[in-house]
C-alpha cells in the first residue's frame, strides 16, 4: 500500500529553484519576461515541476545575474 495516502515521488528543487520562489511576484514575473518565458512556466520550475532544459537554463542565469546585481548592492 505504499502511497496510498501521499504520493511516493516528491519534487525537491534546488537551491536556486527555492531561492526564485522566495522573490517576490513582481521580481519574478521581470526575471521570467528576461527569460523570454511566462510566470507560469517560471513557478513550475522553481516547484521542481518540468520544464524545457532552455527555459531552466534560462532562468538559472537570470537569477544568478539578479542575485549577484543584489549583493553587490548590498555590499
């Protein structure tokens, strides 16, 4: 009965994935457009869900711009 009342497989997104969610909407709607993809496609990814490896790379970069734009800010 394995699975019976959860699912046995789990998303587990990565550092980067969970770092995107916890922007705020307006951030990560920019970030997306940058990307040349939707807010839709963006929130799947940061879940873990499937997306084109194109747009995961994408919005790896964008991020890691982002990011690094914030510290250096900040810094």
């Amino acid at each position: 009965m394995r699975g019976f009342l959860q699912p046995s497989l789990r998303n587990t997104p990565s550092d980067a994935q969970q770092q995107f969610s916890k922007l705020s909407r307006h951030r990560r709607a920019h970030l997306a457009e940058a990307a040349q993809t939707t807010l839709v496609k963006a929130s799947q990814w940061a879940r873990g869900g499937t997306v084109t490896p194109q747009i995961a790379e994408a919005l790896g970069e964008q991020l890691k711009t982002y990011l690094a734009k914030a510290a250096k800010k900040a810094g």
